[in-house]
C-alpha cells in the first residue's frame, strides 16, 4: 500500500491534480492502519486503497479531461 501512496503521489505532484494526492494521503492512512489488524481485514483494506488512490482519481482525471474537450 505504501508503493501505491508513492507512485500516486508523485504522479499527483507531476500532474498537479490533488484528487490523486488525497489519494495518496489516504493510502498511507490506511497502510498505517493495516499494521494494527489482521491479515484478513488487510486484503480488504488493500482493496480500498487501490480505489481511493487509483480508480477514484482515475474517473476524476477523465471527467477533467472529457470537459476540456
């Protein structure tokens, strides 16, 4: 989860697009978390951090897009 919070992050610097540095942020919060649960809670919370840091911006940045054409 942390490697997602980096790549997202850089990238959300680079493009200078905060949705996908909340990702990130959100990420890290929950790789955090993922050090105090099991490792069943872990897959789920997995899961949620590639949503909040990958799919969620995703959609965002081609909403973006799909204005400025």
């Amino acid at each position: 989860m942390l490697l997602y919070a980096v790549g997202s992050f850089v990238t959300g610097r680079t493009l200078k697009f905060p949705p996908l540095v909340w990702g990130a942020v959100g990420s890290w919060l929950l790789a955090l978390l993922s050090t105090f649960t099991s490792f069943d809670l872990n897959m789920l919370l997995c899961g949620a951090a590639i949503i909040v840091s990958y799919i969620i911006p995703g959609y965002l940045l081609r909403n973006k897009y799909r204005k400025q054409l």
